[in-house]
C-alpha cells in the first residue's frame, strides 16, 4: 500500500517572503499543494494522509471547494484529513458541514476514532482540535485496536500545548505508520514508522533547511519510507563577515554575492558580524539587490582602538566605560552595551566640536 503524508500546509497564510516574493508565495503555498496531488496521481498512491493544519486559519467555503476539486481529481486516493492547532474545528467552522468528494475521509471526533477501508484492509485512526489548545495526552493510549490488517495513527501536536508525547510511546503503541503534523521541520520519530512530515513550504524565516513530504509503502509487516523535497523556496540564514575597511557598498557587496551562491530564489536572514569602522553605521535599508531578503541584523561591533582612547580619556567618564570594557567577554551582551555607551560619548563629543 502506498501512501503520501503531509502535514501543515498553511493554505491561506502569508509568509515572511521579502519584497520581490510577498504577493505570490500565498499562490505558491497552493500550487506546492497542488503539484502534491498530482504527485499522487503519478505515483499511483493507495491513500493520502494529511496530518492538521491543512489552512493557516479557519477554512473559507471557496477555499474548501478548491481543495475538493483537486481530491475529486484523484478518486483512486483515498485521503484522510484532521484538523490541528490552526484549523481547528470551531462550532461554526465549514469544516464540520462540507460535503467532500467520496474519496475524502475527514476525521472530526475530538476524541481517537477511526475510519475503516477494508477494500485497502486498512483503517486510520486519529482525532481533530476542537480549539486553538489541547494539553491531554491523548495519543499515549491510542492503541489500534485490530480492525484491519493495515493500522496507521494520524496525528498533530508535540509541544505542551499540543498533544504532548515521547518519542518511545508512539514507538509502543504498534501501529504500521504514525503520521505526525504540527513541527515545521522534517523529523524522525520512530524509523520508518512514525514522522514529522514538516511543512511542504516553509512559512516562517526560522523555517529553514529542506521542506516536502514523506512517500512510503506498508508490505507485509514492513514498512519503507522516503522524504521527498518539494518546496518552491528555502529560509537560508547567512553571516556576513565585515572588516574595517568595508563601507556601506563593500557590505551590500558581499551581501549579493552571498545571495547568488545561495540561490536567488531564496529567501534569506543577514546577520553582519565582525568589525566596522567607527566612523561609519550602515543604511540597513539598501542591502537587498534581489528583494529577498526579510531581516538584516547588524551585529559588528566598531574597532575602536581601545588602548589608545583610553590614555587618552583616564579619569572621564569615556575612559570609564572603556576600563569596563577590558573586564567584559567580547561576546557579551554587556561588551556590546559598553560598546555602544562608548559609541555615544564619541558622537556626543563630535557635536560639541
């Protein structure tokens, strides 16, 4: 039985993307779902598994009509759906009144239930959130009860939060598959049992590294999986080492050319670290060649020739702050603080001159 899980979709949300991507990664985020089903179609795939957070928030009706649309495009796939932390099923949610396609199998109890497929000698288990919080361990007793030869949990949560677990719990509790959605990030739980699938598209900046889905296939008493790369784009956090002699171009230099070796089509974090010439702040405003870029963190300290202002300054109050300085890890907040204390004075002085 070949199967595809996927978790936290987002539909509907709009992520952290720069200027040059914010008004099409919402579009993205469904056509990355889209090519997802296709890929069903293509790979034959007995069930589709979609474990919480299908939207970012609670479904509209002609968002759910455009999703039926493409589940009834594929009726060789039975698909099983629960609702997690963000698509909650609300009292009033279109969730609890939509008609799916026949193929589409959406599990609303707020306690384990299953659905049976005996034609696939299957059924799925799992329960949907009833709000925005749900802090039961419910999925540490949720063992199969034997009704098929084909038992898979669908699950979301674990954080304290949300459906809190271990690890070694879901391990003993001996279903064939535990599909998991609510962490971002693809993750192992049990190997070749029980995943995170991740989010097919990162939405948020700390949402970096690789995002896609899991293809596996249950034979026998075995089961095999893999992890499929799908996103369109990946968050990539970069160090921009700066020196001295850099001014504002040099930085926005080596800021573009660490976007091209990273892919363009990224989008990405700065941080610049290093030393800077104290006569100089960085217009943070003009670093971004590509518009793909959401933060820039300046984190360079000025080279200050510390010795030397200090002879110059003993007994002010500059020279204070500098005596402080020797005494402070030169990674520390407090070293950073002074730094910018020292800073200050200097500007001050260069006003009064």
């Amino acid at each position: 039985m070949k199967f595809i899980h996927i978790a936290d979709v987002h539909l509907g949300a709009s992520p952290d993307a720069g200027s040059a991507y914010s008004k099409s990664r919402t579009q993205e985020i469904w056509n990355s779902f889209a090519g997802i089903i296709e890929k069903c179609r293509e790979e034959e795939a007995d069930i589709l598994l979609i474990a919480g957070d299908l939207f970012h928030r609670q479904p509209l009706l002609r968002e759910l009509k455009e999703v039926n649309f493409l589940f009834a495009g594929i009726p060789d796939t039975d698909i099983f759906i629960i609702a997690g932390n963000h698509d909650y099923l609300k009292k009033d949610s279109y969730y609890r009144t939509f008609s799916w396609a026949e193929n589409v199998h959406m599990i609303q109890s707020e306690d384990i239930t299953c659905v049976e497929i005996p034609r696939l000698k299957l059924a799925v288990y799992g329960l949907s959130y009833v709000q925005k919080e749900n802090t039961k361990r419910a999925y540490d007793t949720a063992y199969p009860l034997k009704k098929q030869k084909y038992e898979i949990l669908l699950a979301h949560g674990g954080d304290e939060k949300h459906i809190p677990f271990k690890a070694g719990d879901i391990a003993a509790l001996g279903y064939d598959y535990a599909a998991f959605g609510h962490i971002h990030k693809p993750q192992e739980l049990v190997p070749d049992r029980a995943y995170f699938s991740g989010a097919p598209e990162p939405i948020d900046k700390n949402d970096t590294g690789k995002h896609g889905y899991i293809m596996g296939e249950i034979t026998g008493d075995s089961c095999r999986t893999t992890f499929i790369p799908c996103a369109m784009r990946e968050y990539v956090h970069l160090d921009i080492p700066v020196t001295e002699d850099m001014a504002g171009y040099g930085v926005r230099e080596a800021i573009q050319h660490a976007v091209e070796g990273n892919g363009i089509h990224n989008i990405f974090k700065i941080t610049l670290t290093g030393q800077r010439d104290p006569e100089i702040l960085f217009d943070l405003t003009n670093m971004d060649s590509y518009g793909n870029i959401v933060e820039i963190v300046d984190n360079t300290k000025p080279a200050y020739d510390f010795d030397k202002l200090y002879e110059q300054n003993k007994g002010n109050l500059l020279g204070k702050f500098i005596q402080d300085l020797y005494n402070r890890d030169k990674e520390s907040i407090e070293y950073r603080a002074l730094c910018e204390g020292v800073q200050a004075l200097m500007e001050t002085r260069r006003g009064f001159k």
